[in-house]
C-alpha cells in the first residue's frame, strides 16, 4: 500500500525555500543560455543553411505577391510560376552560358593573380612589402574565413547546401503560415498575437529589401556592361574582354554591399590594366561611375522603399558573419541585420500594459 501524501517526504529535487528556488530558477536560465549558445556555435553550417532557405523563400513569397498583382489566380498556381521562372533561369545560364563563362572564369582568375603578383613586384622593389606572395595571402585569406563551414568546404559540399536551401524555400514558401503557427504553438497563448505581428512586419520588410537588392543588382550589372561597350569603342579595341562576366560578377556580389562592390572592382580593373594603362584607367573611371551612380542615384532611391540600413552597421555585420560563418555568413548578413532591426522596430511599439490586454487567441487569416 502507497504511503498518503502527508506521510511522503520531500525528495532530493524539491526545494522548499522559495528564495532558493528563485536562484536556481535564474541558474537554470543561464545554463540553458550557455548551451543555446553553445550550440549555435556546434550547429551553424545547418543553422545558416536553414535561414538561407528562410531568405530563398522570403524571395519566392515575393515574386509570388507581386505575380498576384497581374495574374489572379490562386497562389499556387502564382508559385509554381516563380519556381519554374527560377529553375529556367538557373538552366538557361548552365546550357547556354555555362561554358563559356566557365573559361572565361579561368581567364580571369589567371589575370587578376597575374595582375597581383605585379603588383607585389613592385611593392618589394620599392620596400613596401617584404616577402609577400599571391600564395601567403591566398592561404591566410582562406585560412581566416569560414572556420566553421566545413559542411561547405568543397565544390560537392556547396552544391549539397545550395539544394538544400532551395528545398527548404520552396516548402516554406509553400505554406508559409503552417510554419508560422508551429513556431506560434511553442510560445505562451498571451504571446502569440504580438509573436504573429512581428512575423507579418519581419516578411514585409525583408520582401522590400531583397526586391530592393534584387533591382539594384540587375541595373549595377547592365549599366556595368553598358559603360564596358562604351570604354572600349573610345579606346579603339572594340569590345571589352569578359566584358559580360564582368558585368555579371557586379550584378551578382552587389548583393553584398561594402564588399561586393570592393571585389568587383578589384576584377575589373585588373582585368583592365592586363590590356594597358589607357584601359586600366577607364576601367577604373568605369567603376567609380557605376558605384558613384548606385549609391547617390539607384540605393537612395531604392531605400526609400525598402529597409534603410546604415552602411557602418551593414559592415560591421558583415566583417563578424564573414570572420564566423564563412562566404555564406557573408551573404546572409544583410537579411539578418534587417530581420532583427524589423523584429526591434515593431516589438517596441507595443507597451507592456498593451501586451498583457492581448487577446489570448488568434485565428491567422488564409494567405
């Protein structure tokens, strides 16, 4: 027979002092704290993995919001368009494109190492660098990013990631709500209404900011090419070398600002000085051009719609998810920052005693 609940005695786990257990409570938080962050550190190649997807499908939600503007037919049939627009693009550019950007990649490579073990030449002959070649800072470069990514340290190892970010959107993107309930399911009910319009204001300003990257770059990398086709009919050689994946590579690295307008021009004035002086000067007139007119021209008019992030916070950003995450931490580190700045932004609109009223239930309308 059970002994009644008077004649049990306490067990080793049960604190009876409400003091005590008031500070073993905030002990458990903290260690639970440690962990979390323990643990994001063990499990960020998948972690980015999985908020790259989150991106991808923010992109797809997008493209299917803005196909509903012209076409009204059911959302579905709208994402299926953007996924097929997205893969014919994608095999457009490997059929068609695919070899001849492959060589000409090589071609770059070789001129742009060319270009700085010149560079460095000249340095050492003049005393400004001592002992330093393309291969030291090729390894230090390589060694100093991307310490945890090992799940994409190979060509296999980010083709397996770019595939599994693209499943992951197109499930996400395909019922976006469902995922946003199940998040909502976890969290206190009072919560859920504050936790939904947080969700909702995160989308929205994430859409307008890859909308916004997505435009820019596609006007960086045109008016790049244009700009190429002009120099080099001033110049008399008739057309620019690799004038098309120049403008391409713009197109694509103005994804990340700061950086990516830095890499491109480094290519294209390189790629510019290998044919002459002449045409390395151009190429840097070029360069200074199409950033001065993106940033005073095409950003402030995009800003106006989109996110307006300040350039040193970006940085920033960047510097610490490139040094830790590697080339996709890079790439991710402008939809983070913007992420938690929409997340700040619209929960310090609510005050507490506006909270606590909430209503405990909320039915999510249909998307």
């Amino acid at each position: 027979m059970s002994p009644s609940l008077e004649e049990q005695t306490a067990g080793p786990t049960e604190i009876e002092d409400p003091r005590l257990r008031f500070e073993v409570k905030k002990a458990l938080i903290w260690i639970g704290l440690i962990m979390l962050a323990a643990g994001v550190v063990l499990l960020a190649a998948p972690l980015l993995l999985i908020t790259g997807g989150m991106v991808f499908a923010v992109m797809l939600d997008g493209g299917t919001r803005l196909l509903g503007r012209i076409l009204p037919i059911a959302r579905g049939w709208r994402l299926l368009i953007v996924i097929m627009a997205f893969f014919g693009f994608i095999g457009w550019t490997g059929w068609y494109a695919g070899t001849s950007f492959f060589e000409q990649f090589a071609t770059l490579r070789d001129t742009v190492a060319g270009q700085i073990a010149r560079l460095f030449d000249w340095g050492q002959r003049i005393g400004v660098i001592n002992e330093l070649t393309v291969e030291r800072v090729e390894t230090t470069l390589f060694d100093s990013v991307g310490r945890v990514t090992s799940i994409l340290g190979t060509a296999l190892g980010a083709i397996t990631g770019a595939i599994l970010m693209i499943v992951i959107g197109i499930f996400v993107a395909a019922e976006p709500r469902l995922y946003d309930r199940g998040v909502a399911w976890m969290l206190p009910t009072r919560t859920r209404p504050k936790f939904y319009e947080i969700s909702d204001h995160v989308g929205y300003a994430l859409r307008r900011l890859l909308a916004g990257r997505l435009l820019g770059m596609f006007i960086e990398g045109v008016f790049t090419f244009i700009m190429l086709t002009v120099v080099a009919q001033a110049i008399g050689i008739g057309t620019f070398p690799l004038a098309a994946l120049l403008a391409l590579l713009t197109g694509l690295l103005a994804f990340i600002p700061n950086v990516g307008a830095f890499v491109s021009g480094v290519l294209m004035v390189a790629m510019g000085f290998s044919l002459s002086n002449e045409a390395g000067f151009y190429a840097i007139f070029v360069y200074l051009f199409v950033q001065n007119f993106d940033g005073y021209v095409v950003i402030p008019m995009i800003a106006k719609k989109t996110v307006d992030l300040a350039p040193a916070l970006v940085l920033a950003m960047q510097i610490v998810m490139g040094t830790l995450f590697g080339i996709l931490g890079l790439l991710l580190a402008d939809p983070l920052i913007a992420a938690i700045k929409a997340a700040l932004e619209q929960y310090s609109k609510v005050t507490p005693n506006k909270s606590a009223d909430l209503p405990d239930k909320e039915e999510r309308p249909a998307s």
